[in-house]
C-alpha cells in the first residue's frame, strides 16, 4: 500500500550538528503514528520538516503521492498536512466560533458562489460540528483569551480539522495541560475520525501508548527504532536510550 506521507533520507544539519541524519518516515492513510525520543533527538525538526517550515539539506517528502518538497507550510496546508504547535496558536480576542471560521475559510466551497458571505457562511455552517466534537459547544461565544489551556489546545485541534487535514501533526499536544485536561484530550484524539492520520510528538509516554498504533524513536537524529507500542515498551534498545537520556 503506498504510504500517505514518505519522507525519505531527510537530513538536517545546523552547522556541525546533524539534527537529522538521514532519517526516514512512512505515515498510512488513519495511522496514529507517535515519535518519541530523548530531547534533542529530531523530533520537531522532522515534525517542521514534514509540515513544510524547515527546509532539508537532503532528502525527500511525497505526500498523497506529490512530492511537497518546494512547498512552504500554508502549500501543505492546502494539501491536507496540518499542524498544532506545542503552544497554542489561536486568535485571543476573537471567539471560539469565530477563530474557527477563519481557520476554515480558506477550504470551504459556498453552495451559492456568487451571493456575497456565502463562504463566511459555509464557514459558519462547519464551526458549529467541529467545536462539538472537540467538546467546545458551550464556550462558543467565549473569547479563546478565555478559555482555560486545555480548552486553546481543543480549540487549536477544531481549527487544524476545519482544514480538512489528511494529516494532523501534533507537536506535544499534552504540554501544560492538567492531569483531567489530558484524560479529556486522549478522549477527544481517540475519537478523531479514521480519515485523518495522526503524526504525535510526545513526551509522556503514556499518552503515546494510549493513542499510537505505530512508534518511531528518534535519537541523535536518526532512527533508533520502529514498531507497535507493546514492541517498544519492551525493547532494550528504546529503554537503554531513555535511561541515557530522557526529558
Ligand atoms: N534552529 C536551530 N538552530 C540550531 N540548532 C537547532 C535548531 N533547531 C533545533 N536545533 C538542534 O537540533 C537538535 C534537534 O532538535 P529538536 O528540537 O528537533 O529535538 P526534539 O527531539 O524535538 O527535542 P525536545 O524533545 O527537547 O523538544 C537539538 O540538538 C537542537 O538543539
């Protein structure tokens, strides 16, 4: 089966350091794919990589059969890679409905081309689910400045599915969040729908075993190892680099 995404012998090199070294990564069409590994190892890098921010030394990155390499992030975006940032990227004074319809502006298609607003409506007409699903129906009108943290991370979630990604990177999605906003996190990741693959970066592992069917570990920028969570929760090589070397 051709893979969703395929980045191939990606290197990234800031001066002497080889932040990725010749790393390789295959993502299938509704895989929950986690990457983990001690800090520093090129986890982000390849994250940045992939979502089109940080441009490789060597190495090659198809999507959806296209080869996305001379594309910036909002390029990939279009195509159906999106992503979440470690903190939080919503508009604060503007609500929650409304930091939505903004996100979904650019991919929505009005029945009616020609009536003026009938994309804001499109927009609107989408909002609505996508904030229920995120659990985010009751503070719709609330201004994302005041929203709890847990709350900005669904939010920043609703605005990346209004996309309509193929692709979801979340880049440390539990960073910051209360012990109760990450059981209601994992529930809402759980019950994304099947048509978008998950790329995680994360550090809990916990997490990552709650939602991954598939892990890379990163370290030192290359690929330490790959496999099912039960394979890498008992692998000596995976344990022997967290002991030497774990956030
Ligand atoms: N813009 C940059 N300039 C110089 N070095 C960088 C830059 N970005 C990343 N690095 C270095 O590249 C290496 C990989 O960084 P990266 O952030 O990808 O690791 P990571 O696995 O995501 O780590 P963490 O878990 O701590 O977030 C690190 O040694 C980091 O210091």
């Amino acid at each position: 089966m051709t893979p969703l995404l395929d980045a191939r012998d990606v290197q990234v090199r800031y001066g002497s350091l080889a932040a990725l070294a010749g790393v390789d990564l295959s993502i299938h069409d509704g895989q929950r794919h986690a990457l983990i590994g001690p800090n520093g190892a090129g986890k982000t890098t390849l994250l940045n990589v992939i979502a089109g921010a940080t441009r490789p030394q060597r190495g090659t990155v198809v999507f959806g059969g296209r080869d996305v390499g001379r594309l910036g992030p909002a390029a990939r975006a279009r195509r159906g890679i999106n992503r979440i940032h470690q903190r939080p990227a919503v508009f604060s004074t503007l609500t929650a409905t409304e930091n939505v319809v903004v996100a979904a502006l650019p991919r929505v298609i009005p029945q009616r081309r020609w009536r003026p607003g009938g994309r804001r409506r499109a927009a609107q007409h989408r909002a609505g689910p996508l904030l229920e699903q995120m659990g985010l129906a009751d503070v719709a009108s609330v201004p994302a400045g005041h929203l709890a943290h847990g709350q900005r991370r669904q939010l920043e979630i609703a605005m990346a599915l209004a996309g309509r990604p193929r692709l979801l990177l979340l880049d440390e999605p539990a960073a910051g969040l209360s012990a109760t906003e990450v059981g209601r996190l994992v529930e809402l990741l759980r019950a994304l729908p099947r048509a978008v693959a998950v790329l995680l970066v994360e550090h809990r592992l916990d997490l990552v075993y709650a939602l991954a069917d598939t892990v890379t570990v990163l370290r030192d920028g290359q690929r330490l190892a790959a496999g099912t969570p039960d394979e890498i929760r008992t692998s000596p090589l995976v344990r022997q680099a967290y002991a030497d070397g774990v956030a």
